[in-house]
C-alpha cells in the first residue's frame, strides 16, 4: 500500500530532526504521485530554523579547515558526520593526547543565542550523566564563532545500521538501555528521543546513548510546554503527541517501540520477551511499567531462562525453564535414575494406577524407591555440588511418599535429609541445610541433631536464631538420663 502525502512529509521530518537531509528530487522520483507537492512543500520546510537548511536540500557544511585547533585544547582531525545542527569530528585532545570525538555547532546556529545556548545545554546534561552505557563528555567550550564540546569516540556505528542478531543479542541491547535510561530518570533527565539512531554499538557488544539536544530536566517532567515539540513522532508515546508532556513513562514508549521494530527483522520473537515490549508500548502510560528498573529486571529473568512477571507461567513451563537453567542437574538425573523419563513415567503410573493389582504397584514402588536410594547414596559419595544439592532438594518429595507408602524406617529418610543438608551446607546454600535439618529433626530429634540445626543459621548469619537453638540443645543435653 502506497504512503499518503502526510507519512511521506512526516518521514522527511523525521529525518531533519535526526540530522539527515533526504534529496528532495530523490523523494519525487519515488513518489510521483505527489512529485509536483513535494517540490513545492520540502524546500519550505527546509528553510525553518528548527531544521537549519538550506533550500538546495543538502545539509549546510561546517567549513573547518583541517587540521585546526578550537581553543587551545583539541585539533580536529577529520569528519566523522555531519546534520542539520552542526558536524561531530575525530579530534585529539592535545594536553592528554586523547582520541575523541568534538561536536561542533554548526556557525550560523552559534550566532543565534538560543541556538547557542541549547547546545551547551546539551553537553551540561551529558556531562552531569556517569553510565557506562552513556556516552561521555569529557569538556565543552566557545569561540566567538562556534560552540563546542567533547566527547569519548565509539568506534562504531548505531543500531539503525546494526540490527540485533538473535533474541538473546535484542534482550541484552534492551536491557543494557533499559539500564541507561532507568539511571538517568534518577538523575532527573528524560531523554525524550529514543529511537535506533541515537544508540551507538560498539565492539558489537556494548551500547550507548547519545544525542541528549531533546531532554527535559527535573523542573520540566511531565509539563507541557507548548512550543516543545519533542522526538520523532513515529517514536513518540500517545500522551506526549498532544501535550508535549514527557515523562520517564514516555521513554519507556519509545524504547519499547525501537526495540518492537529491531525485532521485527528477527526470525521469531519468544514469547516472554514480546510481553516485555508490548507492556512498554501500552497506549495508556498507567498500563507500563512502573518505570524502566522494573523493565530491566524482567529483561534480567528473561535472559536467564526464567518466568518474566507479565506473563503467567505453568507448573510445565517453569519445569522446563528449570531444566534449561540447570542442564548439568537434569544431565545428571537421567544418568543416576538409567533415564529419567522411564523413572518418571514409573512412578506416576504407580501413583495413578493403585486400584489395578496390588502386586504390580508394590513391585513398581520397590523400583522407584531402589532408584532413589541408589541417587542419594551415590550423591553423597560424590563430591558436593550445588547442582546435587538443588536435585536431590527435587526428589526429596517422591522419595519421602514413597517410604511412607512402603511403611520404612524413618531412619531411611532422615539419612537422606542428612546427605542433602551436608552437601548444602558444603556449597554454601544455608537456606537448604537449614530446611533439611529441621525435617531430620523432626523425624529424629536428638542433641546431635539439634545441635547440627543450629550450626546452619549460624554459618548463614542468623546469629540470634542460631543462639536460641543452641541454648535448647543446652536443656535437652541437660534433662537427657
């Protein structure tokens, strides 16, 4: 379907407001339709001094002769790219000998103090802002022709040009702005620009924000002011088309939408991380996150295969998020149990089939309940892991049901309680040794066995639990014949 007039114009506007000046007579020949408005409309819009054009269609040059110096502390070496407001340039800062990058106002803009004055305003927000994934600004400074101020070169180019991969490289991008972006709301800045070209990639791995012209500060989030126009519009939350009032809720929009639209050049999308982005791009801003920390800690559990929190996971698929979290616990079951899915299958046809001969359910208990002591056995003789730990901590239940079917010695259970606390307290995990103590406790209670209950707050640092289990153990040891 053809673009109207509108999106055609709105497309180029976009473009200016990035620093980019499509061709004009280029825009004909691929709209012929509307050649004749275009010719007529696009100079115009080029003239606006929110656009700083000329009306040839071609971006206004910096004339710097290179090399130069501005002031006394950097030489320009060459052009790296230049937009509508002015050119960034591969610089040296000489006292350090540091390579950078300097962004020059362009001259006619530097003349205007409004224009000016913005700029500068431009590095003070960058400057105040200290983020591994912001871009930083070492300096600014003026000439009585141009405005100017530095900033750490990134070897790279922006994620317009550099689409993420795969899901994992889109989640890690997201999360790596979702990072940025939450610390600069601290800070009080909203960037109110976010869109695929103003992130920087660089080594293919690290992204930064940059290009901060727009932001608003703590006195102006959520006002509306009339003559702020904001960010690109294709980018831009409902709420802020209207009343120009931007609020970090309205850079969550925009980050859900650069990265909805880096994600539609993916094969697929998985399911959790697509619930992510629809909850940042909700038309009404009270439907989003509370705010881009909450963002990136969904962004965190989607990265590290487990449930997000705007989507309802199943008993099943929190089994299976287990299993990919922990493959060498999984890897390990099949191979102590001869293969865990038989195993498995086993005991549920036990567990769901006791009304067929009574004969056929004892001989499968006496299976199920070989395989598990052989597991705990052999775990125990093993060196202690917290992947043996967290399995053993799993069958734990179906080895206890199945002893109490069978009527066995709760001697048999408490010696597994006691392989399991051992190898949790030896891999640090106190919380389960803590819990496994207290079953053995409960099936055997003994001054050794409280005694061992109590060492385990006390390595984990409850001192004053572990005090008022130590003076019981002092009573029963007290009133023991």
């Amino acid at each position: 379907m053809s673009p109207t007039l509108e999106e055609v114009v709105e497309a180029f506007c976009a473009e200016l407001r990035r620093g980019v000046t499509p061709n004009i007579e280029t825009l004909a020949a691929q709209h012929p339709a509307y050649a004749d408005t275009l010719r007529r409309l696009l100079p115009t819009l080029l003239t606006m001094d929110d656009f700083a054009q000329e009306a040839s269609g071609l971006p206004q040059a910096i004339e710097l002769p290179l090399p130069m110096m501005l002031g006394r502390e950097f030489r320009l070496v060459s052009e790296v790219g230049q937009g509508g407001m002015g050119a960034v340039f591969e610089a040296v800062q000489l006292p350090l000998e540091r390579r950078c990058a300097v962004k020059v106002l362009a001259r006619h803009l530097a003349a205007e103090p409004r224009h000016r004055e913005a700029f500068i305003r431009e590095a003070r927000v960058m400057g105040s802002l200290h983020h591994p994934n912001i871009v930083k600004v070492f300096s600014a400074g003026e000439t009585p022709e141009y405005a100017y101020y530095a900033m750490e070169f990134i070897q790279g180019k922006t994620l317009e040009h550099n689409p993420p991969l795969g899901a994992h490289q889109l989640a890690d991008f997201a999360l790596q702005v979702a990072q940025a972006l939450a610390y600069a709301h601290q800070c009080g800045v909203i960037h109110c620009d976010i869109k695929p070209s103003n992130l920087l990639l660089e080594h293919g791995t690290r992204l930064l924000i940059s290009d901060f012209g727009l932001a608003r500060l703590g006195e102006t989030q959520g006002a509306a002011l009339p003559n702020y126009t904001g960010g690109t519009r294709a980018y831009m939350a409902p709420e802020c088309i209207d009343t120009h009032a931007f609020t970090p809720l309205s850079d969550q929009y925009a980050f859900g939408v650069t990265f909805l639209e880096l994600a539609q050049q993916l094969p697929t999308l998985p399911p959790d991380l697509a619930a992510i982005l629809s909850v940042c791009t909700a038309l009404e801003a009270s439907h989003r996150y509370r705010d881009l920390n909450e963002v990136a800690s969904d962004l965190r559990r989607f990265l590290a295969g487990e449930p997000v929190s705007v989507r309802t996971a199943s008993r099943y698929r929190r089994l299976r998020l287990w299993m990919r979290r922990h493959p060498m616990a999984t890897a390990s079951a099949l191979l102590l149990t001869l293969g865990l899915p038989l195993f498995t299958a086993m005991l549920a046809y036990s567990h769901q089939q006791t009304c067929r001969a009574l004969e056929e359910a004892e001989y499968n208990l006496n299976i199920a309940d070989t395989a598990l002591a052989c597991t705990f056995e052999h775990l125990g003789r093993s060196e202690p892991s917290r992947q043996s730990a967290t399995l053993l901590e799993v069958l734990r239940p179906y080895y206890q049901d199945i002893l109490h079917r069978r009527n066995a010695p709760v001697e048999r259970l408490a010696e597994a309680d006691t392989i399991l606390a051992n190898m949790s307290l030896q891999t640090g995990d106190y919380a389960t040794a803590v819990t496994a103590f207290q079953h053995r406790s409960e099936l055997i209670d003994t001054p050794l066995t409280a005694n061992q209950l109590a060492a385990a707050p006390a390595l984990a640092g409850e001192t004053e639990a572990a005090i008022t289990l130590y003076q019981n153990v002092a009573q029963m040891a007290a009133i023991s014949p």
